[in-house]
C-alpha cells in the first residue's frame, strides 16, 4: 500500500516539475527580443497623439533627410538624419531622461532609429511610424495644427 502512494507521489512531483519547465521555457521564448539591445516602445499614430497631449515635456525626432524635412516634418520635431544619429544624439537632443519620439521615412527606419538611441542610452524612447502614417491618418484641420510645412 505504501509503495503505491510513493509511487503516486512520485508521479505528480514529476508531472509538476515538467508542467513548471515548459511554462519557464514558454516565459523565456515569449521575452526574448529579436534585437540586442535595451527596449523601446512601439506606439500607433493614436497612441503617440495620447502620450503627446498630456506629457509635459517630450520631443519627436525625424530621422528622414535633410531635403524630406524641409518637404514637411511633424510641428516641433527636430531633424537628426538617420546615418548620422549616433554622432549628433547628444548635441541635439542633450537630456538622455526625457522622452523621445521617432519617426522616420517607413516604420523600418524608425524602428531602426529607435534601437540606436535606446542602445547608447536614452531611457525612453517611442517609435512611432513614419511621416507618410501621420500625414494619411490626420484630418485637413489637423494636419494644419500638427504638421509643419516649412522651417519659418
């Protein structure tokens, strides 16, 4: 009789121990990042234009050329072209703590330029899409308020 309840016994400590190293291994492939590197966050043209609206103090950084800026850029931002955004980081955007929002010519670059930034050290830092998704997504009387044509 004893021989079957340790046996029992040792059965369910066995099926226990299995169920908790697939849920652990589950946990550590779902966390794992394709990317080296700290984390950023993805943010949808709705979610930005939230965090926007109540967020004191933020900046939006365009990572596109130099001639696509001057095109059109989102009101604020400030232009960082994307091969050059390791060198000029700091002496533009100077405050590693505050956020940062980057867009760029597609979501590749933007996503790209996002990882850079959290890599050498910004601490929050959102990608949010490209121009073309702002530029699609705003309404005529918006696009006035929140994009700006030229440098004036």
């Amino acid at each position: 009789m004893k021989t079957k309840e340790n046996r029992k016994i040792f059965y369910i400590t066995w099926f226990c121990v299995i169920v908790t190293a697939i849920l652990i291994v589950a946990t550590l492939i779902r966390s794992h990042r394709p990317s080296k590197g700290r984390p950023y966050e993805r943010l949808s043209v709705e979610e930005a234009r939230l965090y926007m609206s109540y967020e004191a103090e933020y900046l939006i950084l365009d990572v596109r050329s130099r001639e696509a800026y001057e095109k059109g850029h989102l009101d604020k931002a400030v232009n960082i072209e994307y091969d050059s955004l390791v060198e000029k980081a700091d002496d533009v955007l100077r405050n590693r703590g505050i956020t940062v929002y980057v867009y760029g010519k597609d979501s590749s670059q933007s996503c790209a330029a996002a990882q850079k930034l959290s890599d050498i050290g910004y601490n929050s830092v959102s990608e949010i899409g490209s121009y073309s998704d702002w530029t699609s997504y705003l309404s005529e009387p918006e696009t006035e308020s929140l994009l700006a044509d030229d440098l004036g």
